[in-house]
C-alpha cells in the first residue's frame, strides 16, 4: 500500500523539505514591505509559523505522501496529526480502500453475528449503519487497537508502525478508519468526487449526470440486511463502500427507490401471509 512510504524529512529523498524556499515562496510577488499587501505578509507569516510548528512536532520518519501535501497546501496544518487528518479528508476513497483492507487483516471476530440492538452494547440500532464488530463491547479490542478495523493504531493515528513505538494505547481510530466510517455513512457529502471517477455519466441510464443527481446504493442496504446478512465480516463493509455507491440521476433513482419500495412492501405481505398460516 503507497500509504506505507516514509521519507527521513532531512535525508536525500526530500534535500530539505522545510527550506529557504518554503519560506519565501510569497516573495515572488515583491520585496516584502513594499509591493506585498498587509494581507499577504500576515499569510506568509501564518504559513511561516505553522510551517515552523510543523517542523518541530515532525519525527525523522513520515510518510512523504502526507508531507508532501502538508507542504503544498495554502494553510500549513501546524502538527504531524493534523497533516496526517487532512491527508485522509483530501482522499477518502483511498481512506475507504483502506480501512476496508486494514479490517480483512481482521476478520470476522468468533462468534460475531451481525445483529441490531437498541443502542446496546455498542450495538447498531439501524441497518443503515455499517456493520462494527469492534466498536461493540463484547468485542473491542480496547486502547491500542482501532474500533473499525481491529487492526493496531500508530503514532498520529497511523496504520504502520513506521517508529518502532508500538500501538498508541490511547488512541481507537486510525485516521484513515475515521475517514472511511464518515464516508460509509454519508456517502452524498463525497458526490463530486464519485461524479468525477464516473466520467460524469449515469449509472442507471448511461446519459449525462444531471446537477440534481443523487448517490445511491447499487444493491440497497434493506436488501443487504435481509438477504446478505450472513455475508462474513468485512465483505459486508463492501455494501457501504465505494464498489455498491453508485451517481445516479435524480428521476432514475426515484424509479429505482420505487422499485425497492415494491419490492419491500411484497416481501412484507408474504412475510405476514407465512407468519399467519404457521400461527
Ligand atoms: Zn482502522
């Protein structure tokens, strides 16, 4: 996984990703104190302390393709954390690749069914939500060890032990996972980047996507609790993730919803009819 490269931030990879010219990039405008506006210096200066913050707080080993971001944004995050955060929010589908990844490391915990509770436990109230054998009591790893994906958490919420420290015993989120948990169950706040990997076409339709349209799950979530429900833990995790989301325009996919509402409204009257005949 490209996630996993790290860069010395003073070795050859990088001469000095921190230099002369990190600090001065705003001089091209003109001297400072002279063309620059008040605005511009105050940036400039806000990126110079952040920069510097940045700096301080960073180990000789990260991950270049966070620091490399890090650097080239318009306002610096001032700590390894927050560089490693914005990282994950900037490219959620990787972040969603990830933790799914990350949570076939795990596996299914023994003896983990998929089930809904009334908020107990830790327990789902809604098949809405993905499915988290780990953030339920019965089967948290605990401190050290992330809620989504089961798999260790790092230094800065990483995922690889890039520092030879260990687990962070406090930490039960890698950042990539929050990411990914955000992404699963709001997948609509992501539309313009899904409309982008699907050339801006229709799923349903093959036309143009329209300005009003929607993010739909190809194979419904109603469906994948009552017909894949005993699908193992994470392959279940694909039904939120990126291989069933799906842009649609806003007039197929109220066809579609209607459909499935058909569909649904018929597995309840049969449903009802076997439950009447075995009383
Ligand atoms: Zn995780």
């Amino acid at each position: 996984m490209d996630q996993g490269g790290s860069l010395r931030a003073n070795g050859s990879v990088h001469a000095d990703p921190f230099g002369e010219q990190a600090f001065t990039f705003e001089c091209d405008a003109g001297p400072i104190g002279g063309l620059m506006s008040k605005w511009q210096q105050q940036r400039a200066e806000k990126k110079r302390r952040a920069l510097a913050r940045l700096r301080k707080g960073l180990p000789d080993v990260f991950p270049s393709n966070v620091l490399s971001r890090a650097l080239a944004r318009p306002f610096v995050p001032p700590t390894p954390r927050l560089a490693i955060d914005s990282y994950w929010r900037a490219h959620p589908l990787r972040a969603d690749r990830l933790a799914r990844a990350l949570a076939a490391r795990s596996g299914q915990p023994d003896g983990w069914t998929w089930q809904l509770r009334k908020g107990q436990d830790g327990m789902q109230t809604t098949f809405r939500v993905p499915p988290a054998p780990y953030r339920e009591k019965a089967f948290a790893r605990g401190g050290g060890f992330c809620c989504v994906c089961g798999q260790s958490v790092y230094q800065f919420g990483w995922h690889i032990d890039l520092w030879g420290r260990g687990p962070n015993k406090r930490a039960t989120w890698h950042c990539a996972c929050v990411i990914a948990w955000q992404f699963w169950n709001a997948p609509s706040e992501q539309a313009p980047l899904l409309r982008r990997l699907q050339a801006r076409r229709c799923c349903e339709t093959g036309g143009r996507l329209w300005k009003d349209a929607e993010v739909d799950h190809r194979v419904p979530l109603y469906r994948v609790w009552s017909e894949y429900r005993d699908t193992p833990w994470p392959d279940l995790l694909n039904y939120w993730g990126l291989p069933n989301l799906q842009v649609i325009n806003r007039d197929a996919h109220m066809l579609k919803s209607a459909d499935e509402a058909r569909d649904r409204s018929t597995k309840r009257s049969l449903t009802a009819r076997d439950s009447a005949v075995s009383a």
